[in-house]
C-alpha cells in the first residue's frame, strides 16, 4: 500500500469519528521524518480553536481503530493536531 493510499485510509477512519465529536478533518499525512512514519490527521472546529482534550480524546478512539484494521506494515507515530501546527 502506498503513502496516498494510508492517508486516503486513514481519512475513512477520521472523518466519521471527527465529525462526532465537533470536528472536521481537515487533512491526512503519511510521511518519513528523521527515520520515522508519522501518520498524521488534522482537525478544526467550527467554532474555533480545538483542544489538546479534543485531540487527545479522537487520538485514543482512532488508535483502537487503527489497531483493528492493521493496514501499515511499518511502525509508525500517529497524531492529531490542529491545522496550526501544519508548516
């Protein structure tokens, strides 16, 4: 599977559980940093800024997701930010 085809995955995933809990997703990347996979979502409010709860809380509910399915042969760091923090 390739780097577009994770992130595109990756995007089924969060959307859903995003959207129930106030968000949207915004963006999904799969990328090798310093020797390292990091898959990474983005969300926002509509209403504002999102929380280190609100991350925190879509990080743990994803993580089990992606637990489930296992579709990423490599090991990897997955995150939740806010678009802030993209460069």
């Amino acid at each position: 599977m390739n780097t577009s085809e994770i992130e595109k995955r990756f995007a089924d995933i969060l959307a859903p559980v995003a959207e129930e809990n106030g968000c949207r997703l915004v963006k999904t990347e799969y990328v090798k940093e310093s020797g390292n996979w990091f898959l990474r979502g983005y969300i926002e409010k509509p209403e504002g800024d999102v929380s280190i709860n609100d991350c925190t809380m879509i990080s743990r509910i994803i993580s089990k997701k992606l637990d489930k399915e296992d579709f990423i042969d490599e090991a990897y760091t997955m995150e939740i930010c806010s678009p802030g923090f993209m460069e």
